[in-house]
C-alpha cells in the first residue's frame, strides 16, 4: 500500500475541512480526487507529505507515520513523493535548467532534457527564466522538476489546468504511462472528470469533509448521487 488516511481532520477555525477521512492508495494505482472548490483536495495532498498537520487522525506513506513524523524521516518521505504544485513553484532567480535540476543529485544535462521532453518541452528554453516563459510552460517545468528525481509516487494538485488541450493530453498520458510501466503511484487532484474516466483506476469525490464516493471509474460513472451527476453531466 502506498498512502493511508485513517480518519484524518482538518479544521480551519469553524470550518471542517477533513471531518474524519479515510482511505487507502495502492502502489501503481492512479486515484483521481473530486470535489468543488475549497473542498479540501489541496489539503489533502499537503497532509500527505506533512507540508500541513492533520488535527487528529493518522496518516502512512509506504508504511512511514507521517503525521508524528520527524524533520528527518519527512525529508526521505518528501524523497519518495513528488508534488506537482497547482501553481508552478519555480525559483525566479534560477534558470530552466537549474529549476529543473534542483532535485538532483547530479546535475545532469541529459536527465534534464529528458524530463523537458516528457512534458513537450525542450532544450531552447534551459537558459530562460521561468519569468520569460508562459504560465502553461511553468507548469510543464514544475511537473519537469518534479519527475526528474524518479520518485515513487506523485501528487498532483490540478496538472493540467491553464494547459492547452494537446498538453493536457500529453499530461495525463504520462501520468497513465508512469502508472502502467514504472509502477509510480498518483494522486491527481483535479476538476476534469473527462480526464478522470479516461485514466483513473478509482475516483474519491470530497464534499463536505467527507467522502462522497470511492469507487472504480465504472461504478463511479453509474452513480446516482446528484454531485456525481453534476461531475458527470460537464464530461459529456
Ligand atoms: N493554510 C490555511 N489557512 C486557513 N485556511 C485554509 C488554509 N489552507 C486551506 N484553507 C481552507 O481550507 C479549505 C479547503 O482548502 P483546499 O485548498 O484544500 O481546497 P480545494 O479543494 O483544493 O479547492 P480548489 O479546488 O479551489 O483548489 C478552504 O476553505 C480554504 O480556505
Ligand atoms: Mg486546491
């Protein structure tokens, strides 16, 4: 098993954002996250890699406690996940290649093109920074940086919004193309459930600080709950 959620909460004064959640991720697997905004998706992610405290509640990455986790063991955990960030977190002052690289060991050149490349970018921009290029090409380099580490699972917070239609395509057929040949786990936090039923081994729809649904994309798509439908309705 990759992730573990054991009736996690998350409040922010009044507001019950996690209400007590749990669930499992299994290694390989690909769970898309739903749910409307401020729903907590991004909270989700964040407590996963102890970047937020959960209030209560107990969480596990490939067996590792996260929530009473030391500096040290949350630093090799951070190790094995990447975060794709909703927005791309890139260092200003750094160039392309340096952002890209920053995780690395070694800062290898050809490592760096290739990451560039599975996110439909390539070597013009290595010197540019991430000012001097679009947003939807920040977010390409930022989920560039993320993979060139090799890490064991990925979470995503929103790929492919603000992308255009052909590298969102690209996007989420790396995400599936992970999943199927290195076996890397993915979380994907996302509004599109086209590309849900497209590429999800199971779906978890968040509403209310609870869990709606978490089901196989097959029983999701024949769901009644009215959200769903609502979810399902904007695929078409
Ligand atoms: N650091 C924080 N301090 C205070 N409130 C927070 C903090 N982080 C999140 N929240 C609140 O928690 C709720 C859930 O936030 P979260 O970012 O997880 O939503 P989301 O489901 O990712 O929404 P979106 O689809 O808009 O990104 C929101 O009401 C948000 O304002
Ligand atoms: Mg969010």
């Amino acid at each position: 098993m990759a992730i573990s959620f054991k009736n996690v909460a998350k409040a922010f004064g009044q507001k019950k954002v996690l209400d007590g959640v749990s669930f499992s991720v299994e290694t390989g697997e690909v769970l898309f996250i739903l749910g409307k905004s401020g729903m907590g998706k991004s909270v989700t992610l964040k407590t996963t890699i102890g970047l937020m405290k959960p209030d209560r509640g107990e969480i596990y990455v490939h067996g590792e406690a996260v929530h009473t986790a030391s500096e040290h063991t949350l630093a090799q955990v951070r190790k094995k996940c990447g975060m794709v960030f909703q927005h791309p977190a890139l260092l200003d002052s750094l160039t392309i290649f340096e952002n890209v690289a920053f995780g690395l060991e070694t800062k290898n050149r050809e490592r760096v093109i290739e990451c560039l490349k599975l996110v439909h970018l390539d070597e013009s921009i290595l010197n540019r920074k991430p000012q001097e290029i679009s947003y939807g090409m920040q977010k390409r380099v930022s989920l560039a940086r993320t993979l060139a580490p090799g890490p064991q699972i990925l979470l995503f917070d929103e790929p492919t919004t603000g992308l255009d239609p052909i590298t969102t395509n690209a996007v989420n057929e790396l995400i599936a193309e992970l999943s199927d040949r290195l076996n890397v786990t993915s979380v994907v936090v996302s509004h599109d459930m086209g590309c849900a039923l497209r590429i999800a081994d199971r779906i978890l729809v968040l509403d209310q600080g609870n869990i709606l649904a978490l089901d196989t994309v097959d029983r999701i798509k024949s769901s009644s709950e009215p959200l769903i439908q609502d979810f399902l309705r904007e695929a078409l």
